[in-house]
C-alpha cells in the first residue's frame, strides 16, 4: 500500500459559508442565477453518474474514447513523473493515464484534488492500494480557489478533463488557466478535455435526456438549499430548461417557476419571490471550437502542442506545455 496524505484547505465550514454567499448573491440578482458546483451533494453526484451514462451524454464516452487511444502518447511526450488531477482521481479516465504512465516507466506521484473529503479519502485509498509503491496526495480544495496550493514535484501533468471548464465563463476561465500556469513551471504540462461545438439538436438532447435525469440533476440544487439553508422550495413546482446560445456557444441549464411563489431562506434571511414562467439559471456549459481552446492557452502562457478528437470530432483532448511569460 502506497504511502497517502491528505491535506484539508477546505473543511464543511467553509463549504457552508460558500453555499450561503452563492445563493444570498445569485437569489437576489437579475436574473437569478446558483452556481453548478451546488448539484453536487452525494444526491447529486449518483444523478450524475446516471447522467454519463445516458445515450444522449455523449461526453464522457467520447473522451475516454480519446483517452484509450492516447495515453500511451501522452505518457510519452510528457514523461511525467507526477499526475496532478482536479477532481475526483478513482475514474476509468484517471486509471488510463496513470497505467500509460506506470507501464513507461516514469510515475512516482499521484496527488488529486476534489472539493468532498469523503469521496477524496475513498479515491486516494484505492489510489493508494491500485499504484503501490507511487505516493498519493489528496487534496481537500476548490479548483477556483486552491490552485497554489497544490503539492507535486516538477515532472507535473496536470489534469482536467470531463469538460469541466465549460463551466466557467470566459473571465473565470481565463483567471483559472492563469492559475494553472502560475503553478507550474516552464515545460510542464496541462491535459484539458473540452466539448465541442457541433449541431444544437444534438447538444441540448445531451442536457435534457428523455428518462429526465438531467431534470432530477437539477432539481437537486433545490433540495440542496432547503437541506443546507432551511429553504422551502418545492422543487417538484420548477420545470427543466436546457437551451443553446448561439452567440456564447454554451448550452445553460435553467429552472423555470411553474407559477407564481415565495420561497423563504431563513439561514441567509431571504424571502424570494418567483413570477410564474421565471427562469434561474443553474449552468452555463461552454462548447469550443479549437481555435479558440488554442488562443485561451495561449493567452495563460501555454503552447498547444497536441490536439486529438474523438471519431465522431464530438470532443477535443488537448496536451500544452507551459511557456516562458
């Protein structure tokens, strides 16, 4: 069994005190709108697991597709000695890239990075047990906040796949790639999964599937607050709405008032008023192009050094290595 830590930045008081800024914040804004990071309670998480499977998300499918085929390479051109993921590090897509870096010969560190000390602990066990004798460090920490804060000796591929970036918005994203940067030091690299853009149809049927999954997934940020704030939401008087944007080319997830209410949030002190058909929205999910991946890089301070899709050019898996700024 391989030596694993675990380093708290980020304890359930704080994720307490972060649910309560977001929602006073983004309940009393117009339009109102609660970050996606909320789905996300152990509720949420299964929903999701559920969501990766549907046939209308193709995502998860196409990139571990890409995976599958590059990882050998990746391995390679990086000769990484330290794989550096944000999010949770127990996945197939994970467990792809560390076994093409143990089978050439250079992994010595896995250090994984996820905002659920539960769930952390669990992945840097099996980490810990699967990779033996590789040194294993979980980090408790928010990939918007905690960035410098990561361990990892030089020889680093960080990782951030899934398409999770689509959820943040250009400033947060270019904010965050800067930080990423900021971590690293010349020649190291970043392996980035991105969606990409392709026929509307075929995107808003990935985010509003016929078995209503995707519907509970966001529903759950309902129950979330009336667990977490008291809140009194009946989640069953919101409707699903997934829609594209063609001029920000992101697909938004909104809950939509099936009639008019006034839902009370005694922890933040709010009464909040909803006229019926008012939407909040919940997620923006960005879909790129990869000119646009490739000038995002390269505005952070890294070079795009390889670019691969899957067969159907459903999803792009791009591999930069960090420049002198």
């Amino acid at each position: 069994m391989s030596e694993v830590d675990l380093t708290v930045h980020l304890t359930p008081d704080d994720i307490v005190r972060g649910l309560r800024s977001d929602a006073r914040t983004g309940l009393t804004a117009t339009p109102k709108s609660l970050p996606p990071k909320w789905f996300y309670d152990a509720r949420g998480s299964e929903l999701f697991e559920r969501i990766t499977r549907l046939p209308e998300y193709y995502p998860t499918r196409a990139e571990r597709e890409i995976l599958a085929a590059r990882s050998a390479e990746i391995a390679s051109v990086t000769d990484a000695t330290t794989l550096v993921e944000l999010g949770s590090g127990s996945s197939e897509k994970t467990r792809l890239l560390l076994n093409a870096l143990r089978h050439h010969g250079s992994l010595r560190e896995i250090v994984t990075l996820d905002v659920s000390e539960s769930a952390l602990r669990d992945a840097a066990a099996v980490l810990g047990a699967a990779y033996d004798p590789v040194s294993v460090h979980g980090v408790v920490g928010d990939f918007t906040q905690h960035l410098a804060l990561l361990p990892g000796s030089p020889g680093r591929l960080v990782a951030f796949l899934g398409g999770t970036i689509g959820n943040l918005v250009p400033a947060e994203r270019a904010k965050f790639l800067s930080g990423v940067r900021d971590v690293l030091d010349e020649g190291e690299w970043l392996l980035l999964g991105t969606d990409l853009v392709k026929d509307p149809s075929v995107l808003v049927q990935a985010y509003d599937d016929a078995a209503g999954v995707t519907a509970e997934f966001n529903r759950n940020v309902l129950h979330v607050l009336n667990r977490e704030l008291s809140a009194d939401f009946d989640p069953a008087a919101f409707d699903h709405v997934a829609l594209w944007d063609h001029e920000e080319e992101w697909i938004e997830m909104r809950l939509r008032a099936t009639r008019p209410m006034e839902v009370h949030v005694p922890v933040v002190g709010l009464t909040v008023s909803f006229v019926e058909g008012e939407e909040m929205r919940t997620e923006v999910s960005a879909k790129f192009r990869d000119e646009r991946v490739t000038a995002e890089l390269a505005d952070a301070g890294f070079d795009l050094k390889h670019w691969w899709t899957d067969g159907e050019s459903r999803f792009g898996v791009s591999l930069s290595q960090a420049v002198p700024r």
